[in-house]
C-alpha cells in the first residue's frame, strides 16, 4: 500500500516536472519568435522599477504622501475630466444595453423561427464586441474630431456586442411554459416578449448590465488615449511630458473611482440576483 502511494507521488511528481520543463520551453520558443531580447530586458529592468520610484516622489524629491496638497494639486480638474469618464461609460453602457435587449432577442433560437435571422444577428453581435473599443474610437475620433462622443459610441458598439450574447444565452435557458401560455390565448410575439420573458430575466439582464458598466468605467478611462475624451488624454499628456507625481496622482484617482464603482454594483447585483432566488 505505502509501496503504491509513493509511487503515485513520484509519477505525479514527474508530471509536474515535465509540464513545468514544457512550459519553459513554450516561454523561450514564444520569445525568440517574437524577437523579445531576453538580455536587453534583464539590463533596463531597473529603468522599469525606478519609473515606479519615480512617480512616488515629488518634483523636490520628497514622497507624494508628506505634501497631498502639493500631489493632487490639480484634483478639481481632474475630477471633472473623471466625471466625463463616468458619463461617458454610464451613457455607452446605456446605449449598448438598450441595443442589445433589442437584439438578443431575435438572437435567440427559442424566440426567433427564421434560421437566416438568427444566424445574421449572431454575427452582428460577434462584430461587435471582436473589434477592440479602441479601433472603434479611433475611426469615430476621425469622423467626428476628439471629444467623449467617439468615446460612447465605441463603448456602446462593443457593449452591445458583449451584452448582445450574454442576453441571448439567459433568453435561451427560460422556462417556455409560460411563453406558450401567452401564445395559447393569442397573444402576440411583442406580447411573449412583455409577458413571458422579461419577467424571467429582467433581474439577470440588470446585472450583467452593471458588471458591463464596471468594465467601461476602466475601458472609458483608457479610451481618452486616442483622443476619445475623459480622463485618460489628460494621464497620456502627463506620462509624456514626464509629470511623474501627477501621473501617480491621476492613476490613484482613477484606482480609487473604479474601486468605488466595483463595491457599489458588486451590491446591487447580488442584492438582484437575491431577489430573483426569493423569487
């Protein structure tokens, strides 16, 4: 017994071994492809640490925290450009949501009949949220110049992708009794929709709604990089002009907000989801 337990451990031992030896062997393959020089990354490891050590210190070499007057100097500012950030994903979850609610329906098989339908909307929703909110921006930022709204339409179009599948999978897994009890007594396809489903999903479709609007708030926040607006084209002009103590500044204040974002929807959610149980 204490034969066949040893080794049990020895072949599970060598299994780690080998996976762990074919992984390093993945990671140096990996590199050598892609040219990463593993020699130039292990000499400018130190630019990369003393970056941080940088940021952390004020332009008179004393730490951020002995002067936060000094550090968030601008923080009336920046909190209005952090504000724009919110609306801006706030307004883009909002459209994306309204889109995909629409969408997932006829997205649905148990909904929707036409096969063609169906299959086209699927692919919509794939477009959707495959290209990057990024890509997106950047083309609205050419056709309608900088500024939040290429920002909120590139949220909005990968939002309702997102969304679109999410929603169609809850809408997929309901219970059809009573959809054909509405269709029993004549009602019509608006009717099932009303009558029948929402009532089932409503809770599911509110929460994925806030876990999206958690993801724009980062994704918004990253956008103003190509000129989308918010927050991020004021921490892009501070990291290139080498305002170390303000790019700190600028990333705890956004750390901070998604933070607060995160337990506030985290609640709610669970609190839906509760609700929907007790249900």
């Amino acid at each position: 017994m204490g034969a066949a337990y040893a080794h049990a451990v020895a072949a599970k031992r060598r299994q780690v071994c080998l996976g762990l030896l074919l992984l390093g062997v993945c990671v140096v393959l990996s590199g050598a492809v892609a040219e990463i020089s593993f020699g130039k990354f292990a000499n400018n490891i130190g630019n990369f640490t003393s970056y941080f050590y940088r940021i952390a210190h004020l332009e008179s070499g004393q730490s951020v925290l002995s002067d936060p007057v000094e550090w968030f100097w601008g923080w009336k500012k920046w909190l209005a450009l952090m504000g724009e950030t919110l609306l801006m994903a706030y307004v883009g979850t909002l459209l994306g949501a309204a889109a995909a609610l629409v969408l997932c329906f006829v997205a649905s098989k148990n909904m929707t009949q036409s096969t063609w339908l169906v299959f086209a909307t699927r692919r919509l929703l794939e477009f959707a949220r495959t290209v990057p909110e990024m890509v997106f921006a950047l083309i609205f930022v050419v056709a309608f110049s900088l500024g939040p709204l290429p920002g909120i339409l590139a949220l909005a179009i990968h939002t309702t992708g997102a969304l679109g599948k999410l929603f169609a999978e809850v809408v997929e897994n309901i219970d059809m009794k009573p959809v054909d009890g509405v269709l029993a007594t004549g009602g019509s396809w608006l009717h099932k929709v009303r009558f029948a489903v929402l009532p089932q999903v409503a809770s599911n479709f509110a929460s994925y709604a806030l876990l999206r609007f958690e993801i724009n708030v980062r994704g918004a926040a990253v956008l103003g990089f190509v000129g989308a607006g918010g927050i991020g084209q004021t921490l892009l002009e501070v990291i290139r002009k080498f305002y170390y103590a303000d790019v700190s500044a600028l990333l705890v204040l956004i750390i901070a907000t998604v933070m607060l974002i995160d337990a506030v929807t985290e609640r709610v959610r669970h609190r839906l989801l509760g609700q929907e149980r007790q249900g």
